[in-house]
C-alpha cells in the first residue's frame, strides 16, 4: 500500500530504477522487477522532479510549466505517485 501523500511528502526515485529520456517520454526499468514503464511527458517531468523534492515542490514546478488547475493537478499527480510507489519505483518516505 503505498503512504499517505501530504504536501510534505518527501518524494524519492528508488536508486536501483534506470531511467532514459527518449522524444517526449521517458522509459523507467526497475531490474528486480524487469519490467519496463514508458511515461508520458508530464509524468517523465514528474519522475524527473522525484529528487527528494516534497509534493508540494513537485506540484508548484509543474504549475510553473503547464497550464492546468492545481486542485486537478494534486489529484493526478497523487494517484500517478501512488501507482509508482506500488510498483517499487519511489523510495518509502523517511519515517515509514
């Protein structure tokens, strides 16, 4: 289950995913797992903000980079972060 995402939710790509960007999206592998993810440009921005900046960071960047509604934003990022999560891509915020 993934963790509960708060605006001060540390955000964190698992160290063992390779990732290469390629037109406007971006292939993730995480070898344990060998499977492959394509990601659109949104989420490859997404996945390249998942520096250990918090939620919030992440969200305040993409409405500096796109036009679209922050309530909106949240949701679809939230529910996108979490389908990461599960598929062991980003690191367990600290704490949990």
């Amino acid at each position: 289950m993934p963790p509960r995402i708060t605006a001060e939710t540390i955000i964190r790509r698992t160290a063992s995913a390779l990732w290469r960007p390629f037109d406007a999206e971006t292939a993730v592998i995480l070898p344990t797992a060998s499977a492959v993810r394509v990601l659109n440009d949104v989420g490859a921005r997404v996945w390249q903000l998942a520096d250990g900046r918090t939620f919030a960071e992440i969200i305040d960047s993409l409405l500096n980079e796109y036009e679209v509604d922050r309530t909106q934003l949240e949701a679809d990022a939230e529910v996108f972060l979490s389908e990461l999560y599960n598929r062991g891509l980003l690191e367990e915020p600290p704490g949990k």
